[in-house]
C-alpha cells in the first residue's frame, strides 16, 4: 500500500484570501477594461445573429418549397433545420440584448 502525502488544510491560502488582498483592485468578469474587446464582442453576436437570421428564413423557404414537392424526408429536414436556425437566432438576440444591457450601465 502506498502512503500518500495530505496537505493541511490551513496551509493552503490563495492570493484572493490573503491579509492583503482587500487592497487589490477588484475587476468585474462582464465588463472588460478594454472598449475594443467588448465592442470586438458585440460585433461578433451581431455577426453571427445575422448569420443565423438568414439560414432561418432560407431554410423556412426551402420548407415551404418541400412542402409542395411532397417529399416527406425533406419536408422534415427543413423543418428541424429552420427550428434550430430559429432557437439558435433568438439566443443571439438574448446575447446582443444583455451586452447592449451591460454597455448600458458601464457608463
């Protein structure tokens, strides 16, 4: 059987918990310091919204146009794509809708 080593417990301080770290200066995870990288961010949602905006009303034609060949496979295929498309659009809006939130009460 092999012994292991245990560390104690009250030897094991992070930096976060020591004497001095009340001094330090605190960072919020949401806002970045840097205005180029939130705004990198945000145009990255927007970017990808309308991405997915697009595939969602290209797939919602495709499903109509399917409708009307009565293939049953492909009637399916367009409607589970143009429902994640769908999900995946209104997400974005959510994402866009809290950074614009978050830019909002930084200033």
């Amino acid at each position: 059987m092999v012994k292991r080593k245990t560390q104690k417990r009250g030897k094991s301080l992070s930096k976060r918990h020591s004497a001095g770290a009340s001094s330090a200066k605190k960072t919020s995870f949401y806002l970045p310091e840097n205005k180029e990288k939130f705004k990198s961010k945000i145009n990255l949602v927007v970017r990808n919204l309308l991405t997915f905006a697009v595939l969602f009303v290209f797939s919602i034609i495709l499903y109509v146009v399917s409708k009307s060949a009565s293939n049953e496979m492909m009637i399916n295929l367009f409607w589970i794509l143009s429902l994640l498309t769908g999900f995946l659009s209104v997400t974005f809006i959510l994402v866009l809708l809290i950074f614009l939130i978050i830019k909002g009460l930084k200033r």
